[in-house]
C-alpha cells in the first residue's frame, strides 16, 4: 500500500476542525481567499486559471459522525468562445456541500478503524485526518459542475464562416458567391487567357469586331 500523503496545515485549502471539540450541532463559519490550484476547470475549455484568487464562505457543522461543510466559491473563470474562438470571461459561483467523516481511532488519535464491507463506499468516502480536512477535491468538482461545457461569447453568437474563418457576428452580411464546382475549372482558365487567345477559340481576328465584320 503506498504511504499517504499527511495533510499540512499550511496548505491554504486544509481546514482545522478542532475548535468544533466533535461536539454535535458546533457551527463554525469561516471566509478564506486562496490561490486557485492547478486544472480548476475543463480541460481546454474554460476554467480559473492556476493562481487566481478564489473566494471561500464556509460553514462547518459538528454531527455525529463527522463536519458537514457547506460552502460556496467564487471566481473568474477563463476560456473561449466554442463556436468563434474568441476569449470568454464569466463570473463563477460553485455551491458545494461535503461530509467528512470522523475516522475511529484510539486515545493517540491513531485511526484503528479497517475498511467496512463495501469497498466502493469506503472510497466514496472522506475522512477528517488530525482534525483536518482537504478541501480541494470537493472545490474541483463543484466547479467543474458550475461551468458551461460548451462556453459562448453571446447566446446568439453566429460562429465562424466556414470557408474563410471570418467571425459572422461582426459581419451579419459575410457570405460568398456560390460557383458550381463542375464550372469552376474552366472558369479559372477563361480568367488567365488573354484577349488574343479568347478571339482565336472564337474564331474571329485578332482586333477585329464582330459588327464590322457583318
């Protein structure tokens, strides 16, 4: 088994639960601004960007068997336009809620406690480690929840022309003459003939009008 990584009170999204003294119905209510960590969003998409400031409201309650933590984040999410590429920014609000469970352990606060029969549970599970509790899985999830999947400038954005890449909503009037494929061959030849050329496939002199002739 790989050695778990303890929790260092430090870290700016590790939350101490100790002044609750795992007494049922203890409230605590805390406001934090922290960094954003790393991947806070989707994937090449939208998100915050690593290291821009996150709100924090929280509220931690004592229940029998652990801290229910209810909170909100707020931020700047950052992406693009998936329909015209262009730069997309947006308030972000993420609501979340979160219980973590105390672990049974003896008078050292050592956790004695085995995994319980169903093994999907226990992994679904989060637990309070020395008092602590590591908020950032629950802020990933509940800002990836927030956030649009497929993010727009604005609602009636008209995307991009397809065939030269210009953007439509700054254009509402774009577009391009539509030339038959089956004619666009020849077209292109009767543009680079000369005059010269043109008469002799007509069949008439060179220089020589078609009226004076009559």
């Amino acid at each position: 088994m790989a050695h778990k990584v303890r929790l260092d009170h430090r870290n700016p999204l590790v939350f101490d639960t100790h002044e609750l003294g795992r007494r049922p119905g203890a409230l605590q209510r805390l406001t934090r601004t922290v960094d954003a960590p790393r991947d806070l969003g989707i994937a090449g998409v939208i998100g915050v960007p690593q290291g821009a400031p996150v709100a924090l409201d929280l509220r931690l309650e004592s229940v029998m068997d652990g801290v229910l933590v209810t909170g909100a984040a707020r931020a700047q999410a950052e992406g693009e336009c998936v329909r015209c590429l262009e730069p997309v920014g947006l308030e972000l609000e993420a609501d979340f809620q979160e219980m973590f469970s105390y672990p049974d352990a003896d008078d050292r606060g050592r956790v004695i406690a085995e995994p319980g029969d169903d093994a999907e549970d226990d992994e679904d599970r989060l637990f309070l480690e020395d008092g602590l509790f590591d908020l950032e899985a629950v802020l990933r999830d509940a800002v990836v929840l927030a956030l649009p999947m497929q993010p727009v400038c604005q609602d009636d954005c008209a995307g991009l022309c397809s065939e030269c890449g210009a953007r439509l909503t700054d254009d509402p009037d774009h577009h391009h003459d539509a030339v038959d494929i089956r004619w666009a061959s020849l077209q292109g030849l009767a543009e680079t003939m000369t005059d010269g050329e043109k008469d002799e496939m007509s069949g008439a002199e060179p220089g020589v009008d078609e009226k004076q002739e009559k």
